[in-house]
C-alpha cells in the first residue's frame, strides 16, 4: 500500500515539475532526499513516528533541506499535513524511477569484495551501455566481502554473477553430483 501510495505522490510531482519545466532541479532534490533518508536511520524513524508532531517534523525536513525547489517544499508540506511523512523516501526513489525512465537513464548495480578503481568503473559503464543502448548509466556499488572476489551486476531485472563465491559454490554443486 505505502509503495502505490509514495507513486502517486512521485507521479503528481513529476506531472507538476514538468508541466513547470523543473524536472531536473527536482530530480537533483529527490537524489540527495533518497540519499540522507538512506543513510539516516534517526531521520527515518522521526519522519514515522506518530510521536513526534508535524511541526517538528516540518521544521527538520525544512532544516536539512533548506535549498530545495518550491515543488519539493511543497512535497514536504503535503506529505506532513497528510501524516504520510514516512512515505518521502519512497516518493524520492520513485520520482527518480520517473525521471531515470523517461530519459532513458540506466541504473547498474555493481557489488565487489573490494572498492572499485577507476579503470573497472570505465570498464562496466562501456559494458552497461553496450548492453542497454544507454548512453546514461549510473553506477551503484556496494562492497559485500562475502562474494570473496569478482563482481555481481544487476542491470534491471538481468543479473551477471562473477563472484568468486558463486564459482565456489558451482565447483561444490558439481563435486556433490559426482559423488
């Protein structure tokens, strides 16, 4: 329900952003809202508590994101007086969607055991947009040292596993058939 709910309030700000020609501002807005709610637990769980008055809530959001379009302020705004301010960061991941969708912008998830070095980086985008048509690609890494090695890309709903842990545990899977 909060899914289909935070796309309604993406859609109605994306119709109104363009119709004001501020996609891109707005775009910019949504990125940094998805990225601070992502990496603030504390903010999240003010945005959701029923505790904490609109007021409050209005007036952190207006704090941290004081340099924002008029269409996010007004984002802001509505989701607090309509008590759905836990929804913001849903609506920015899905205003992005939005955006990425229209402008035929990929999203390549990359996850690595170690930290990517520039080279590589070069290397996966040609990849991506070779393999999308894309000339836009933007890169989403993750370490996870679980994979051992190698690397994991998942561009929408197509995934490539190069880990070293998955070639492990094909070795493992063909070693327990022949036995």
């Amino acid at each position: 329900m909060s899914i289909r709910a935070a796309s309604r309030y993406a859609k109605a700000v994306y119709a109104g952003a363009k119709e004001s020609k501020t996609e891109k501002p707005v775009y910019d807005n949504m990125k940094d809202i998805e990225k601070t709610l992502s990496e603030s637990k504390e903010l999240r769980n003010v945005l959701e508590s029923p505790q904490i008055k609109s007021e409050d809530k209005r007036a952190s959001l207006h704090a941290i994101f004081n340099n924002v379009s008029e269409i996010t302020t007004s984002l802001l705004d509505i989701l607090i007086d309509n008590g759905r301010a836990g929804l913001l960061e849903k609506t920015a991941q899905s205003y992005i969607q939005l955006y990425n969708e229209e402008h035929n912008i990929v999203t390549a998830n990359v996850t690595t055991a170690v930290d990517l070095d520039d080279d590589l980086e070069q290397k996966i985008l040609a990849k991506v947009k070779q393999i999308t048509g894309s000339e836009q690609v933007i890169i989403k890494h993750e370490i996870d040292q679980e994979i051992l090695g190698g690397f994991i890309l998942r561009v929408g709903d197509m995934q490539y596993d190069a880990s070293v842990s998955n070639q492990l545990e094909r070795v493992h899977k063909e070693f327990s058939k022949r036995l």
